[in-house]
C-alpha cells in the first residue's frame, strides 16, 4: 500500500520537530549553565563545581526541581533571576512543544487543524494555534501574577523583618516555581519554612494544580460559559478537560488519605488532624511533579515513600507544565484493560470511544519509561554502592524515589542528592532531561500514521498468559 503525501510530510515534520525540540532544551541548559558558572551568580566562598551547575540548570529547565546546592544561600540575586529565567522557559517550552503536537494531530496549520483545536478546547467554531497559545501565555502570567501578589500581601503580614521589594521577590520567585511545577525554593527548608502558615500553601497548592491540569484545560475554561441557558451557545467541557480534572481530583484524594493514614505516628504525630490533614494534601499535590516539600521527606515513612513513587511516575496532564507519564496515559491503559476484560472491541470512556493506536502509544510510553527508570535505578545502584547516597536513612529506597523523582520532573528528595557521586549526578541529569521531553516526543513519534510493510506474513497465534 503507498503511503500519501501527507502522512510522509507529517512523519517528516514530526521527526523535525522532536529533533529541533530536543536541540532548543539542550541549548537553553548549556547557557544556563555557563550563566550560573559566572562568579556573578555565585556569594563569595560558595563554589559550585561544573557538574553542579549543569545539574542546576537542567534540573531549572526541565522544571524538576532537585538541587545540590542550596539556592538560596548559593546564589546571588543575578543567579537566582537566571534560575527563574529557565524555569519559566523551560515551561512555556513544552507548551509550545505540546501546541505543535496539537496542530500536527490535527493535520497541519489548516482549517482542518481549527476545527480541531476548536474541539479539544470547547469552542463553537474552530480555533487557529496561534489563538490557543496566546490565550494560554495570557492564562500563564495572570495565574503568576496573581499569585504574586497574594503571597506577598501575605508574606508582608507575617515578617516584620521583610521588606517590600523583599517579599515581593520571594513571592515572584515562589510563584512562578509553583505554577511551572519547579519546586525549587529560596528557602533551605523548602516549603517547611512555611508549614505552620496554611494560606500560603493553600495558595502554592492551587497553582500547582493549574500548573498541572493541561493548558488545553484551562484554555477550555474560556471557552465554557456556563452561565448561558442555551446549551447550543454555552459551550463544553471536552473530554479531554473532564478527564485531566476526574483523574485529578481522585489521585489528590487518593494521595492525601494514603499519605494522612501511613504517615499519622510518623511526621504528623504531633500535629493536629487539620494541619495533617493539609500536610498530606499539600505532598499530595506535590508529587504531582511539582516537588515542595512541607516536612523531611528523609524522616517520611518508607510505605509513605513507595506509595508516593506511582504518583511521581503518573505526573500531571499533557500539555501541561508538569512532568511523568500523564494521567491520560494512566486511563488509557485502564480503559484498555476494562475493554479486554468485558470482550468489548471499543474503548470508552465518558460515553465516548477512543481509537486504538492512542491506548497502544500508552502502552509503548509506559513500558519505555518504565524500563528507562528501572535502567536508571540499575545504574544508580552501581555509581553510589559504598558511597554516601547509598547509606542514607532510607538505603536503596532513597535511591530508587531519587531515580523516579528525577524522570518524573518531580524534585521531591529523601536528602542524598547533594551525596551523589559525579556519576550518579550524570545520571540524574540523563533521567531529568528525558523525563522531561522522552513522553512528549514519544507520543509525537507514535501518533503518526503507521507505514505498511513491504512483505506481509501469514498470521500466527501464541500462547498467552
């Protein structure tokens, strides 16, 4: 069978893409790195070596939120502008990426792909790209400015011995790390320094939600008028935007039980209910990719560990500035596993069907990045046998949470990353970067149209299970 015209130029202009994408993240972490080499980005008598500036500027770019170096007290007022800057590029980045991967499904930039966009955002008539990606760099700067300023009003309320121009810079900087889903702090502590302050948290949590539901989802929200009477003009709440806020909400519910339950005579035994209650919502929601930590990871409990290693693995939305695998990867794998169990042909979910070449990218995004973890796990258990990551409170489990943090875009640690050898850094650095770009770009790859063999062969069945 030939293929058409248009199926080469789209697989040409995907593999384009994924290669020019890939190219931009590596370019943007190797200026960031000789940025933060600069003395100018470094206090006096706080040395940096290369391989820690590279870790810095990967772990800025691809929005992970792991350091080796405390960043607050490392670096000046330029290294952290230079921190925020890739942070905050590095997120609009795979929004941009996620639009051309839109437009690529929806066939090109043509009235075809409008009426496509249109109806993966809820709109009544098509939508041009270039509208979608405006309308969601405006939703990025209000949400951060908008979150700038409540932090600061607070912040200025509870220290005396804050400045204004002071807070309005820890505010910014905690703002636009949260919405990014970067996790990276002024603070030594993290978000402890914060966790006797529940509006700010409270605060923090929310735009690491809106960071993570999709920007199609929020871009939906523009679209969706809920308050007209007449359905016909009211708009929709699309598939896409009911499936990233059901499996959302059920993984924060999930999340902060489970954490709230097994961690009750552990880190919460001397808290109240209530701020357990919101401590195990808050790490609930950060294992969602965005990696602030309200209370020592290092003392958690270790099923408290391994149940959260799932949640870093699964992430938050497509096109999202979250990491991991995504949440419609997750349900397109139950969906499969719902039809093959019922003997359904079609997969369904919320009354409608889905094709199948998307639950078979799933399969193929889960198992890649199932093995790439487990490779790096492997590897890690090489580098750091008989080394201090290795001897940590948590052993081997700190390892394995450190690997998955890392693939995940997660930024949440036991404590051993500043341990780390050379090499494991290295690797580290390896998994950061493909957690951050291997799903998108695998997804891109597999979502084009398959190419007919040459040679077809009879047809053989084997044993399973």
């Amino acid at each position: 069978m030939a293929v058409s015209q248009t199926a080469i130029y789209r697989r040409l202009a995907t593999a384009s893409s994924v290669g020019k994408t890939m190219a931009a993240f590596g370019i943007l972490i190797v200026v960031g790195t000789l940025l933060l080499h600069l003395p100018t980005a470094r206090h006096p008598g706080h040395a940096v070596s290369w391989i820690d500036s590279l870790f810095m500027a990967t772990s800025a770019v691809c929005v992970t939120g792991l350091t080796t170096v405390n960043v607050g007290e490392t670096y000046t007022v330029f290294g952290q502008w230079v921190i925020l800057g890739l942070i905050q590029t590095g997120g609009l980045g795979m929004m941009m990426a996620g639009t051309f991967f839109l437009v690529m499904r929806g066939g090109g930039a043509t009235f075809r792909s409008e009426e496509f966009i249109g109806a993966n955002v809820g709109r009544l008539r098509g939508a041009r790209p270039i509208d979608v990606l405006v309308y969601a760099i405006i939703l990025v700067v209000l949400v951060e400015m908008v979150g700038t300023v409540l932090l600061t009003y607070l912040l200025l309320n509870q220290r005396d011995d804050l400045t204004f121009d002071a807070a309005v810079w820890e505010a910014t900087f905690h703002a636009v790390s949260a919405f990014c889903n970067a996790g990276i702090s002024l603070y030594p502590r993290g978000l402890e320094e914060w966790a006797g302050r529940p509006l700010n948290l409270l605060v923090v949590s929310s735009m690491v939600i809106a960071g993570g539901i999709g920007f199609l989802t929020l871009v939906n929200f523009r679209y969706f008028y809920f308050w007209r009477s007449d359905r016909r003009m009211r708009g929709k709440l699309t598939l896409q935007t009911r499936i990233c806020l059901w499996v959302t909400v059920f993984l924060l519910v999930w999340g902060t039980l489970f954490t709230w339950l097994s961690e009750w005579e552990g880190t919460l035994k001397d808290t109240s209910w209530w701020q357990g209650l919101l401590w195990s919502f808050v790490h609930s929601v950060m294992t969602r990719t965005a990696g602030f930590n309200v209370v020592d990871l290092g003392k958690m409990e270790p099923v408290t560990l391994l149940g959260t290693l799932p949640m870093m693995f699964i992430g938050g939305a497509p096109g999202s500035m979250a990491g991991g695998v995504k949440i419609t990867t997750l349900l397109l794998l139950f969906a499969a596993t719902s039809a093959a169990l019922r003997r359904r042909v079609e997969l369904t979910v919320g009354h409608r069907s889905l094709p199948h070449r998307q639950a078979d990218a799933a399969v193929m995004i889960m198992i890649l990045s199932g093995a790439l973890v487990m490779v790096g796990c492997g590897v890690l258990m090489q580098t750091e046998l008989g080394h201090p990551a290795a001897q940590g409170t948590h052993g081997w489990l700190g390892i394995v949470f450190e690997a998955v943090s890392a693939f995940g875009t997660v930024g949440l640690s036991t404590g051993i990353t500043a341990d780390l050898t050379k090499a494991g850094k290295g690797i580290i650095i390896v998994l950061m970067f493909l957690g951050r770009l291997g799903p998108l770009c695998l997804a891109m790859h597999l979502m084009q149209p398959a190419v007919p063999g040459r040679v077809s062969y009879p047809e053989e069945d084997v044993a399973v299970g």
